[in-house]
C-alpha cells in the first residue's frame, strides 16, 4: 500500500505542475471538464467526507469538555471555518483585481494576495499530504481520495492560473 500512496502523491504533485496547462481545459463560458471535475469533487465531499465528518464529530464529542461540551457540531464548525478563509482568500484576490485594474490598469491581484494563497494552499496540501499517509486502508478508498483531489487540483490550479497568470507560472 505504500507504493501506491507515493505514487498517488507522485500524480497530485504532477497534477499541480502541469494541470493548468492543459489547453482542453480552456473555454467561454467554462470549460465542460472543468465543470465535470468541480462537480465530481464536490461529490465526494457529500459522498466521503461528511459522512467522515460525522465519525469525527463523535470522537471530538467524547474528547472535549467543559463549556465546548455543549456545541453539537464541533467537526463541522472545523470545516465551515475552513470554508470560510478559503473564500475570504478569493475575495481578497477578486477585489485586489479589481482595484488595481482601476488604479494602474494592471490585470492581476496584487503580490501578496497571491502569496497568501500559495501559503494558505500550501497547508492545505500538508493535510493532504497527511491523509494520503495515514488514512487509506483499502486501494478503493485510495483511488477516491486520488481522482477527487486530482480533478479539484486541477480546477483550483486552473483558478490560480487564470487570476494571478505571470505570476503562478
């Protein structure tokens, strides 16, 4: 099993690298792949995830105390606060846009912007990183794990690519 997580680790690392290049990806309005691989990750969150999230809730539960025993939904919290920055992040990117488009005709978001993103992009991808290590018990699990994160690397590299172009390349 540990072959096969180094090589999925192998395709997601591959998958940042080249991922935004591919040409097929772009198109007006979007781009039916990129439409078919967001909506296939965000299928795995309601199929896998929360169902995982469930699993958690019930470990932090019994492992608190004190007044956070009173919040029902401490895993969930976790992970709409995750939700939260990581819309915050393109937030900042659109309006940092949009203000230098206006101030100095620039077509890209500011510097530090886009370093706030590969910073907070770079967490994320060590909790990957820490799942693919720790959590895969069955090469079915894995294969799930690998195609969701793949094609959501895809569409957020691709994201990337598009809002901070000369800069993420």
């Amino acid at each position: 099993m540990s072959t096969l997580i180094i090589l999925a680790t192998a395709g997601l690392v591959l998958v940042h690298l080249f991922g935004a290049r591919l040409k097929f990806l772009e198109g007006t309005p979007r781009s039916i792949w990129l439409s078919a691989a967001g909506g296939i990750s965000v299928a795995y969150v309601f199929i896998h995830l929360l169902p995982e999230l469930a699993e958690g809730q019930e470990v932090i539960r019994k492992a608190v105390s004190g007044v956070f025993r009173t919040l029902d939904q401490h895993a969930y919290l976790m992970a709409l606060v995750g939700l939260i920055a990581f819309y915050g992040l393109e937030r900042a990117a659109k309006e940092s846009h949009a203000e230098r488009r206006g101030r100095e005709g620039e077509e890209t978001p500011e510097k530090s912007v886009f370093w706030l993103h590969i910073a907070s992009f770079s967490i994320y991808n060590v909790l990957i990183g820490y799942l693919l290590a720790n959590n895969f018990r069955t090469i079915k699990s894995l294969a799930f794990f690998f195609i969701a994160m793949a094609l959501h690397f895809l569409v957020t590299d691709f994201g990337l690519s598009k809002e901070f172009k000369r800069t993420y390349h």
